[in-house]
C-alpha cells in the first residue's frame, strides 16, 4: 500500500502528505478488500480528481493555501468512493465505537492526541490497528485514542 507520507508524495503532493490520512483510509480498501494495488501516481491521480471536482475541498479563502479551516476536507465520502474505485457507499454521519451500524461495514476511525491536539483518520477502532496511513504508525494512533463519535461508516456494496 502507498502510505500519505511517501517520499514521492510529500514532494509532489505535500497537502496529501499532511492532510490524506482519511483520503488514504478509504483508498486502501482497494488495496487490501478488492485486490487493486495502489501506485504512487494512481493515488496521486485520484487526489487530484477528487480536489478537481470538489470532493475534496480547495483554497476557500484563496490565499494560496490548503492549510486553513475547512480546506482539504473530504465533502462527499461517496463520490470519493466512486472516484478511488472502491465498492462503498458512506453512510452519512459520525458514529460511535459501539453504535450497531459499525458491526459488519468498513470504518474509518478518527483518533486524537491531546499532547498534540492533532485528529488523524485510520483503519481500526483499537491498537493494534487494522491501517495507518503513516508508514512506520502515527504518534497519534501511538499516544492518542480514538473520538468517541469518530466513526465513518462505510457499506460494502459487492
């Protein structure tokens, strides 16, 4: 799997490497459910659609970068889905770990690190888990917890 913080990606596509940790979560459902590896330019390709067309949030405030509220946030999880290729539909909302939804679908887990006040999106409700987008694990998965409404639940459609 092509992790967000791959050297080629960092340099080409920085925002990704800092902000494609949910991004990342759902792409390697292709990977690891479907069976379609993931190449640097692929994910890369998808992140640029998905930007293109606004699935994923640009510069709001037009000062030429990705680094403010509300920027490079993923606004519809299903045409990502479609986008990245992978046989999901989202189910709209934020869930908890023991909500009935969760049992039997794919879930991204939102986890936090109070000492650095940093959310980052994974595969996994608890450690060790399933995908870290960030080759070698997270300081925040390593430090943190995951939010108790952190969930974004996904239906396998196949």
């Amino acid at each position: 799997m092509v992790y967000q913080n791959d050297p080629r990606i960092k340099k080409e596509r920085p925002y990704l490497a800092k902000y494609g940790c949910a991004f990342t979560s759902l792409a390697y459902y292709r990977e690891k459910y479907q069976g379609i590896p993931w190449h640097v330019d692929g994910l890369i390709a998808a992140w640029d659609a998905a930007m293109r067309v606004g699935v994923i949030s640009g510069d709001l405030n037009g000062d030429g970068d990705y680094d403010d509220g509300g920027e490079c946030e993923i606004q519809n999880w299903t045409a990502l889905c479609n986008i990245l290729g992978v046989h999901l539909r989202n189910v709209e909302g934020h869930f908890a770990i023991d909500d009935p939804l969760v049992k039997g679908n794919y879930i991204i887990c939102a986890w936090f690190n109070p000492r650095t006040d940093y959310t980052h999106f994974v595969v996994g409700t608890h450690r060790p888990v399933e995908f870290d987008p960030i080759a070698g694990g997270s300081v925040t998965v390593k430090e943190g917890f995951p939010l108790r409404n952190g969930l974004r639940v996904f239906q396998r459609l196949s």
